[in-house]
C-alpha cells in the first residue's frame, strides 16, 4: 500500500471515476492517507460522488507523475464506519474541518479500495503490478 500512497502524494492531483447510472463520472481528488495498512481517500456525505459510490461501488483512480509514469487502482469502495479514519483524515487537511464539521453537518466519508489491481505504467512498456 505505500508504494499507491507515495505515488499518490507525488503525483499530487489524482482522478476518481464512478458512474451515475450508465453515465461515467470523473473529478479530481488529492486527499488521501495510508492508515492500518490501506490506503483512504475522502469525499463528503452530501456529494454525488459519494451517493454514485453507495450505488455503485465499482471505482477507478488515474494520477499520473511528471516522469511520465501513471497509476491505474481499480476496485471496490468500502466505506470505513470507525470515525477516526474520518478524524485523521481532517487532521491531515485542517482547513477541511470548516467544511466537515457539527455546526455544518456534513461529515467526511472515508473508503478504501477492495478487491484492487494496481498497475505503475511508464509511457512506453509494460506496468507493474504495485499489489
């Protein structure tokens, strides 16, 4: 899982894609944390992103480095029910406790990737297999 973690960090922007019915979805995420062996990501409870996730936990996320190399981490969303993967999360990104927080009620939902393949792919060439 470090291997995902430090390229998502140098990569910095990386891109999740759902589907709304059978409309695909993409946006740009960079939040993102290795914790207890998984790599987490956050979206907030009241976006589309995460009512597209609860109806269809398939995912997809792209990022790519400037040497050219590119990560593909495809899989199944699970959402984590224990509040301090949400909570280190925050603690990760302060400025999002303004958003994420009792008197806005809106809460911060973390998920990992299941049943995942990941893949670093240069330009040119075969990729490799980070799982």
């Amino acid at each position: 899982m470090s291997k995902i973690n430090d390229f998502l960090t140098e990569a910095g922007v990386f891109f999740l894609a759902t589907a709304d019915g059978d409309q695909p979805k993409l946006r740009p995420l960079g939040a993102h944390m290795e914790m207890d062996g998984k790599v987490l990501f956050g979206v907030g409870d009241f976006k589309d992103v995460y009512r597209q996730m609860v109806a269809n936990p398939k995912v997809e996320i792209v990022a790519a480095k400037q040497d050219g190399h590119w990560l593909r981490y495809t899989g199944k969303a699970v959402f984590e029910t224990d509040e301090k993967y949400a909570n280190a999360m925050l603690d990760g990104a302060p400025h999002l406790r303004s958003i994420y927080n009792e008197e806005t009620g809106k809460k911060m939902m973390v998920f990992h990737i299941e049943d995942a393949t990941a893949v670093d792919i240069p330009v040119m060439g075969a990729g490799e297999s980070l799982l």
